[in-house]
C-alpha cells in the first residue's frame, strides 16, 4: 500500500509591536504558551528574541491573548505545511 508522505510542520510565531508587550500572555487552544518577551519594532521572523514560536501540524487553531486590563485578542490561527504565520497582537487588531 502507497500512503501520502506525511506533511511538514507548520509555524505560528506570536509578537508585538506594543510597549507593553511583556505583560500579553498567550494561549493556543488549550495550553498557555506563556509571555511575550517584549515589544518588536520590525516585523520578526520565527524563533527571533521576544516572539513565541510554535511548531505544529498544519490546520487551523483557535488563539486568545490577554493584555494588561481589558485587552484581549482572539481569533483562528492557519498553519500551512513549511510556513511561518506572523501574529502581530496590538492596538489595531485587539478585541
């Protein structure tokens, strides 16, 4: 029997352009990922200094972010097969 070869991970690399940055904390459906290391002046790649980066299979996933007081982000995160999926969490795409 032939099977497909399996796919190659995917990547979500969460960042912000916020001063306060280090106080987001992010969760990617039911694991806290923890906190941002800082704030991000240019567009990072994955797995640059104050990102989280994450591997996974690709497919879709549901994210959430929490700022300080009532800031919050959520939304669906698509990890496609080979690729990074920047997640900027900022003033302009809070909820």
């Amino acid at each position: 029997t032939i099977v497909d070869a399996p796919l190659e991970a995917g990547y979500i690399c969460f960042y912000s352009d916020m001063g306060r940055a280090k106080s987001i904390k992010i969760r990617l459906e039911k694991t806290n990922l923890g906190e941002l290391g800082g704030k991000i002046e240019d567009e990072p790649a994955c797995f640059d200094e104050n990102t989280i980066t994450i591997s996974l299979k690709p497919q879709s996933y549901e994210f959430r972010a929490f700022g300080r007081g009532t800031i919050n982000w959520e939304g669906v995160a698509i990890v496609k097969e080979g690729q990074c999926l920047l997640i900027n969490l900022n003033q302009e795409n809070k909820k």
